[in-house]
C-alpha cells in the first residue's frame, strides 16, 4: 500500500523542488516552455505566450488538493528552470512513471540527474514505490543518459510510441528501476 504525501518541498545541495506557484510563469515561459529546443521532443508544442503558461500553472495549482499529484517545479539559483513529475500513477500496483523538462541553457550540468536522483529517492522511500519507469524520445539519448545515470535500466524500445507536436512520430526508449535496485545503487547520486 502506497503512503501519498503528495507534491512536498524537497532540496538538495543545488536545488529546491517545489510546487508550482502563479510567479513562475515569466521563468517557466523563458526557460523552456516556449522553446522549441526543448519542446521538440515532447508531446506538446511551444507556448504562444505568458496566458498560456498561466492556464497551465492554475491547473497545477488546482491539482495539489489531491495526495496523489506530484508535479514540482525545479528550482536553481533562484530560478524556475524545469519540471519533473509522476505522469503515470497504478496505484495497485505500486508503479508510477515519471517525467521532466528543463530550459536549454541548463542542459548537460547534471541537474535533471539530481532532480530524478531525488524524486526517486522519495518515492521509494516516503510514498512506496515498488517500481518507476520513465522513457525518452529515441532521438534524445541525452535524457537516456540521465535515467542510466540515476540506475535505471533500458528495458525496451516501443516502436513508434510518440506523436510528437509537430505530428511527427518517433519510438520511445522505456528504463525502470525496482526498489531493491535503488537501494543497492543508492540512486547513483545520493
């Protein structure tokens, strides 16, 4: 049985990982919402403008009421930089998949892998976990070195699985760590 806690504040030595708040639309629309950069490997476009983003943050907002939501904002040197969620919930089976974003200009300085490295960490450790999964655009095998980084395993490659924005379709690289894997790994990170 899983023990939700829902989207609590969690830090490392670099980052704060928070809810969302309304004040991080301006952060949220530069650093990668409307970058299509980062977007081009995700499932929705860029945003048009800052009205966008707002609508998307009052629904985050709205969200928190339930235990079950885990949607943090990621936030470094002051900045809203990114995102990392559980997308995916099966609560009877004690499995969840997750995902993140982060603006361009932070890529490749390792703080997606301590956003993961953390997330996971919690949801093995305060909610349950037995299992976590995320998966990856096959053209953007930077955010499968994250995942390997963090002990997660490539466990397949599903054939044509994303319908990208632009209505172009591509295949989904999928890895998984189990519980007793973490622990025995301690997350790569931590």
């Amino acid at each position: 049985m899983l023990t939700h806690r829902g989207t609590v504040e969690l830090h490392t030595e670099r980052l704060r990982l928070r809810r969302y708040a309304l004040s991080d639309a301006q952060d949220m629309f530069e650093h990668y919402a409307a970058d299509p950069r980062v977007t081009r490997f995700l499932t929705w476009p860029p945003y048009e403008d800052l009205a966008q983003v707002r609508l998307f943050l009052e629904a985050r907002l709205q969200d928190y009421a339930q235990d079950t939501v885990y949607n943090w904002a990621i936030e470094y040197g002051g900045q809203m930089i990114g995102s990392i969620s559980v997308t995916k919930l099966d609560e009877s089976n004690a499995c969840c998949e997750v995902g993140y974003c982060i603006g361009f200009a932070f890529w490749n300085r390792g703080i997606v892998s301590e956003a993961l490295a953390t997330v996971l960490r919690f949801l093995f450790d305060e909610v349950g976990m037995r299992r976590v999964v995320a998966q990856h655009d096959a053209e953007n095998p930077a955010s499968g070195r994250v995942m390997l980084h963090c002990g997660m395993t490539c466990e397949g490659r599903l054939r044509e699985h994303y319908l990208r924005a632009d209505r172009t379709v591509s295949d989904a690289l999928i890895y998984g760590i189990l519980r007793s894997e973490f622990k025995a790994n301690t997350g790569g990170l931590l």
